[in-house]
C-alpha cells in the first residue's frame, strides 16, 4: 500500500495535470497573454485622464504621441482608452460564453449520452441542424433577430456554441457507461442523477474546459466579426469590432486606426487557442477536436 | 455501398426539412415589416391597399401555413421574388453562387494543398526548425481574424502598394469577353482567396502531420525500407497513401468553415458572392432571399458531408458500409 494521497484522489490528478500543464512552454506563452490582456483591460483606462466619449476637436486623427499613446480617432477620441473599453466588452462575451456554453452543453451532452433514447435522438437531430449551416452564416440571421446589444450577442452565442460541449460530453459519457464505476455507483443504489453529476461530469471534465477555452475564443472572433459588419455591439459602446468599424471608414488616411484593435483581437485569439491547445495536451494527448 | 447511399440520401431529406423550417422561423421573427422595402417611397398609399397587400402576400396567415407555401413553392424549385431587387431569386442567387463556388473553390484547393505539403514536411522533418515554424505560420493564421486581415490586405498591397484594387470583382474599364477582362478578375480574386487560404491552413497542416506521423511508425514502412526502397519511394508511394486517407475526412469536415469564412470575406471585399448576398438580404429585411440563400448554403454543406463519407469508404478498403 502506498503511503500519503493517492494519485487518484482529485488534488493529485489537479496537480498531475498542473505538471504537465507547467512543461508546455507554449502554454506559459497563452497563461501569460491572457493575464497580460486582462490586467490591461483592467487598468489601462486608467492611465489616462480621458473618458471613453470625451471628444477633443482640436487633437483629431492624430497619430500616436506621449498625450495619445495609440493617437485619436476622427472626433479626437482616445484610441487608447477606446480599445480597453472595447476589451472589456469583447473579453466578457468571450468569457460568459465559453463558461456558459459549456456548462449547458456539457449538462446536455452528458445527460443525452446516458440516458439515451428519445431525448438523445432529439438532442442531437438539434445539434446536427445546428452543425448544418456554417456558424458565422447562422449568427447573422440570429443576431437580426435577437437585435444588437451586448445581452443578446451573448444569448445568441450560447446558443450556437453549446453544441461543441455537448457533442464531446456525450461522446465521453457513451465510452464511460458501460464501464465498472457507473455499473458500481448503480448497483449501489445512486440516482440518476447521482451517476450523472458525481461519477460522469468529473470524468468527462477535461474535454469540457478544452472545449471552454476555444469556445472563449470562437466567441471573441464571432462576436468582433458580427459588431464590424455593425450587427453586433452597436456604437456608443465600443467593442473591437465596431472600433475597426469606425477606423475603416478612414482607412486610407489612418491605418493605424484599423491595425491596432486588431491587433488585439489577434492576440487573445492567440492566447485562447494557445491555451486550449496546451490545456488539451496536458489533459489527454489522444484528445483531438476539430474546430468547425 | 448502392444501399449505404440510398440511405444517406434518404437521411438527408429530414435534416434538409428540419434546417428549413428553423431558419423559416427565425427569420419570421426577424424585426421589420417585410413590405417597407417595397412600399417605401409610394406616396398615396392608403391603409386599406397596405391591408389588402398583406392579405395578398399572405403575411397575416399563421408562421406554418406561410412556410408550407413556402415550401411547396421551394420544391418546385419556386422561391417566388425578391422584394429588394423586384428579381427571380434563382436570377439574384445563381451568378452569386457561382461566383462564391469559385472563390471557394480557389481557396480550397490552394490552401488544402499548401497545407497538406506543410504538413508533409513537418511530419518528415519532425521536432526540426521548420516544423516548429510552420506550425507557428499556421497557429498565427488561424488566430487572425478574417475581416481584419482583410483590412490589412486592402491597406498593405491595395492602399500602400497600389498593386491589387480594393474591392468588387471586375474593373469598369475593361472590355468583357477579353483576355485582360480575366486578367483584371484573377487580380480581383487574390486577395480574398489569400485571405480565405490564411486562416484555414492550420486544421489540414496539423492533421496531415500527425496522421503521417502515426503511419511512419507502422511495421510496413519498415519493411518497404528494408527491402531497399529509397525515401522518396517509401514515403511517397507507401505511406502518404494511408497517411492522406483522414486528412480527406477533414477538408470535407472543413467545408462550413470556408463556405462560413467566404460570408465574411466577400462582404468585406464587396465580392458579388452569396455571403454577400445574405448580408445585404438581412440588412435589407429581403426574407426570401436570405432564405434561399441559407438553404443553399446548408444543401452544400450536407452534400459534403456525404462526399466525405463516399470518398472515405472509396480511399480506405478497411471500410465497409453496411446498407
């Protein structure tokens, strides 16, 4: 018998993962990214004595200087201010999304994959319609039908994205039913949902908090493409999307306008798909997915 | 394989039928009156003619009988008019798709192909400097959001370099029919082919390099070594063979992320495409056409997804279909 935790109480398999987790340089690289951009996000508003609205006329389109680190918009704006604000909006879609989506799928997926039947047959008829029509295709016609703002672009999110949860939570639970634990937890008299929610959601966690981070990620591209086409996030609230909007009406005299929210949606793409990527790794190497 | 497909065919038809009535809903309960757009601007219009349109155009029936008109008309290949363009939708929708199958198509075979020889290399050359980098190439690719890179293309080679137009599909002063009429088009298409090409590398480079990975460990390989086969043979003839199988699966798997990805592209490109299309037919409240448009675009997708399928049974012996 061995002495102290066993590797399989839950601490030692957090920690385990932790581990291989810290070996993956390319996970250090998307851990700090996103801390870096959430900080910033955070506090860079407040490194500069403008509000997000306060127009100067006399200092328009300018370019970057130490009063305007990343220069003014057409009405004298500050383009630094604006993208921090814009971050926070596109940074708690992507969050609220990826954990909803995936608390709903997950809880869809895992209760489809064991109870079987009917329901399943439904649920995933829906997934498959879903999957049926290209996702950014699909959340144009919702987002004109759930109309623009920052509650429903999140709705409209959660309502494509939870299918990617629960396709793989449904996937996990069909290869842990038979196996001798849930037969165990059976035999002893567990409900239902007993099975479900204590032996079946922790097994089938690791591709959950995978399937998170991307859909975090999925969330910002979705959410930035739809506020740019001006079907998303709608002026006066700033998101990266209606930024680039806005700077690409003057594209010709201040592409800097248009290069650097950008270049912060790139980064926290970056920094998400970096994530999941080394997260999956960490979990199960075998665990592939692929991302439509 | 005949029953397997019968059957696929059949199982399509349900999914076809339930896509259509979803997306028939949604874009009922799409804000806006469908007949602003058409009435917009008559000046003597008086209530009783706007209820006598709406009586006439059926807009007061209930969402099920509205859809099953719908569809009847659909299924004799009818979708009626588009109320923006005062157009057969089949008119619109036609020269767009066939616009959209060749921006796709473009980007399919030069971005899968480019993919799949990265993949190649990194697979053979693992763990070296170039596999690291092309990985890194493809992660980047995949990070970039397709409207901006859009805009940065259009600033760096339209704007700053002046070698390529910004937008739209022809030049209004060339001759159509003539050689520098394809030419201008060709010039035209790089930019949103790149663009599509760019973020859709990253699926097939990996897949292609793992799949080749996991058969240059197989005994066989070993053997076709053996027996004196030089490297060229052995991973050429050998083991690309096997290693190419999954990697079809995949670029079918792919497919509603172009078709999705080219949405974005032409309309930032103003590209005369379906994507385009459905935006401009959303903005403008044009609910036959955006319906049309979605159907098509879900037909493609699931035809392949049935491509995929055949072509799988059809590469790999391993498999059988039972009907």
């Amino acid at each position: 018998m061995t002495r102290g935790k066993s590797t399989r109480t839950p601490t030692g398999r957090w920690l385990a993962l932790w581990q291989r987790f810290k070996q993956h340089r390319v996970a250090y690289a998307g851990l700090f990214f996103f801390l870096a951009l959430l900080l910033l996000v955070i506090f860079g508003p407040y490194l500069f004595p403008y509000e997000l609205d306060q127009v100067s006329l006399t200092e328009r389109m300018h370019g970057p200087s130490t009063r305007h680190w990343f220069g003014t918009d057409e009405l004298g704006r500050d383009t630094w201010v604006r993208i921090m604000h814009g971050g926070r909006v596109s940074l708690t879609v992507g969050l609220m999304v990826g954990i909803s989506a995936v608390l709903i799928g997950g809880l869809v997926g895992i209760v489809a994959g064991y109870l079987g039947g009917v329901l399943d047959n439904i649920l995933m008829r829906i997934v498959d319609v879903i999957y049926t029509i290209p996702r950014i295709v699909l959340l144009l016609v919702l987002s004109k039908v759930a109309g623009p703002g920052l509650g429903s672009i999140i709705i409209i999110l959660i309502a494509v994205e939870w299918t990617n949860a629960a396709r793989l939570a449904r996937g996990a639970v069909l290869s842990f039913r038979e196996q001798e634990f849930v037969l165990a937890a059976q035999c002893l008299g567990a409900s239902k949902w007993r099975v479900m929610l204590r032996h079946l959601l922790p097994n089938s966690l690791a591709p959950l908090i995978v399937a998170a981070t991307l859909d975090a990620g999925a969330a910002i591209r979705a959410e930035t493409t739809l506020s740019f086409l001006g079907l998303g996030i709608q002026p006066p609230t700033p998101s990266w999307g209606n930024l680039l909007t806005n700077a690409s009406t003057n594209i010709f005299i201040a592409p800097l306008q248009v290069f650097l929210p950008g270049m912060f949606i790139f980064f926290t793409l970056m920094s998400f798909n970096l994530l999941g990527d080394a997260l999956r790794d960490a979990m199960d190497p075998r665990l592939t997915q692929v991302r439509r | 394989m005949l029953r397997y497909l019968v059957r696929r065919i059949l199982e399509m038809v349900p999914l076809l039928f339930i896509t259509s009535a979803l997306i028939y809903l949604l874009l009922y309960l799409m804000p806006g009156d469908p007949l602003y757009t058409m009435l917009e601007g008559v000046p003597n219009l008086r209530a009783e003619d706007y209820q006598r349109l709406r009586v006439l155009y059926g807009l007061d029936d209930p969402v099920y009988i509205q859809y099953w008109k719908w569809l009847w008309q659909m299924l004799q290949l009818n979708p009626g008019y588009s109320r923006e363009y005062g157009l057969p939708v089949f008119d619109i929708i036609l020269p767009a798709f066939k616009n959209t199958l060749v921006l796709t198509l473009a980007a399919v075979v030069i971005g899968k192909s480019v993919a799949v020889l990265l993949g190649i290399f990194s697979a053979i050359r693992q763990y070296s400097f170039w596999d690291y980098f092309f990985t890194v190439i493809a992660f980047i690719g995949y990070s970039l959001p397709a409207f901006w890179l859009a805009l940065m293309m259009i600033i760096v080679f339209a704007v700053k370099l002046g070698w390529l137009p910004t937008s739209g599909m022809t030049s209004p002063d060339v001759v159509p029919g003539t050689w520098a009429a394809t030419a201008d088009w060709l010039k035209h298409l790089i930019l949103p082919v790149t663009v599509l090409t760019i973020s859709e590398i990253i699926q097939v480079q990996r897949y292609m390099r793992s799949s080749l990975l996991e058969v240059l460990r197989q005994d066989y390989l070993t053997t076709a070594r053996a027996k004196g086969l030089n490297e060229r043979a052995v991973i050429g003839r050998h083991a690309l063979k096997n290693a190419l199988i999954p990697v079809v699966t995949i670029i079918a798997i792919t497919m509603p992320r172009v078709i999705g990805g080219s949405a974005v592209v032409e309309t930032v490109f103003g590209y005369p495409g379906v994507g385009r299309l459905l935006y401009v037919s959303i903005m403008g409240n044009d609910l036959v056409v955006a319906m049309s448009v979605v159907m098509i675009i879900a037909f493609t997708v699931i035809l392949f997804n049935l491509l995929a399928d055949i072509l799988y049974g059809w590469l790999d012996p391993r498999i059988r279909y039972q009907g």
